[in-house]
C-alpha cells in the first residue's frame, strides 16, 4: 500500500487571521483606486467658488471710510467705462481706438468684480444708505458731479457718433473719464488704509495714466 502523507492543518486562529489579512488588503486596493477616480473628477467648481472666497476675505481686514467710498464710487465709473468701450465695436473707425477700447474692457471688469467683492467682505453696500453713489449730485444737465463721469447727453451723442467723429469724441471722453478715475485713485492712496485697495488705487493711476497719454496722441492724429 502507499502511504499516505497527511498535511497538518493550521490552527483555527492562524486560519482566521490569514483570511482577514486578505480581505483588508482587498480593501486598500480598492481605497487605492478610489482615489484615482477622484484624481480625475473635476474640482473646477470648488477652485472657482475657492477664488471667489479668496477675493473677499483679502480686503476684509482693516479698512476705513475712504476704502468704502473708493470702492462704491469706482464701480459704476468702471461701468460706465465699460459702456463707453463697448460702443468702440460697431462705431469706431480707428484701429487702436478698437484695441484701446478692448484693453479697458479687459482691464476694468475683473476690477469691477474684485471692488463688489470687498465690499461684500466688508459687510458695506454697492451704494451708500442715500441710495445715490458717494458723490454722485446730478445737476440740471444730468451730469454727476463725481469726478470724470459722462452725463447721460453725453453718452447720447457718443452712442449718436460714427466712423472718425466717433473716434474724436471716444478719445475726448475717455482722457476726461480715465482723469477723474485717476483723482479718485490718488484720493485713495492718500486716504485709505486697506492694504488691497490701495494697491488697485495704484494699479488705476499707472494703467490709466499711461492710456491717457496714448489717447491724447491720437486725438491730435485724428
């Protein structure tokens, strides 16, 4: 007869301990490949809403009175540069009046952005209690008395204008509205303490001093 070789078997507990070894090293894996799944989930939402966050806790440390006025005053200035340039598109003729006209648009609507949101960190409104912006005293011809801004016959005849007179009067306009954007600034510089506030106060008075000079190169071209 052959013999027969019996293999001794593994304790009990020995057993048990082998199978829980397996089933936790099953559960790594799959820990493993969930977070390659997640490496490719989109977290754009969660950066966007990260930024915004950013934006307004940035300026929502010490701030005064100027900072406030600064930043509800420049918001509809902004806008209605914005208005301004976007009438360039289908009125202008001049070449670097259209260029000029986009680089305010791409400069001044992030701005824009930026100035609401500490406002918002700051727990103030876009506009003062008056319902009227900081400054803003319109007179009988409409115009406001904040430093730089069209009245609204003004904008009539911009919108009114085409082809070179349009040209004329956009460069015109937008020395006298960049001018008082730049007072503004300066104000701000001088007066307010946010640190964020200031440095776009900066920003202002470089970017558009340097526009202001380019615009009145054209305008004696054209």
């Amino acid at each position: 007869m052959t013999a027969i070789t019996c293999v001794p078997r593994r304790p009990l507990h020995r057993r048990l301990a082998l199978v829980g070894a397996v089933a936790a090293g099953g559960l790594l894996l799959a820990g493993c490949g969930g977070n390659d799944d997640m490496k490719g989930m989109d977290h754009s939402s969660a950066k966007e809403s990260a930024t915004t966050e950013a934006t307004a806790g940035s300026a929502a440390g010490a701030f005064n009175d100027a900072d406030v006025s600064f930043a509800q005053m420049m918001i509809p200035h902004h806008e209605q540069a914005l208005e301004m340039a976007g009438l360039a598109d289908d009125r202008a003729s001049n070449a670097r009046i259209k260029s000029l006209a986009g680089q305010i648009e791409k400069a001044q609507d992030p701005e824009i952005v930026t100035l609401k949101s500490w406002l918002k960190g700051w727990g103030k409104p876009e506009k003062s209690s008056s319902g009227e912006m900081p400054g803003m005293h319109h007179g009988a011809d409409g115009k406001g008395a904040m430093s730089g801004m069209m009245s609204e016959g003004d904008m009539r005849k911009l919108k009114a204008a085409k082809g070179a007179a349009f040209d004329r009067a956009f460069a015109s306009m937008m020395i006298d509205h960049h001018e008082g954007a730049i007072a503004m600034a300066k104000d701000e510089k001088k007066n307010g303490r946010n640190a964020e506030a200031k440095k776009l106060a900066d920003d202002v008075v470089k970017n558009q001093s340097t526009e202001v000079t380019t615009l009145r190169t054209l305008l004696d071209r054209l």
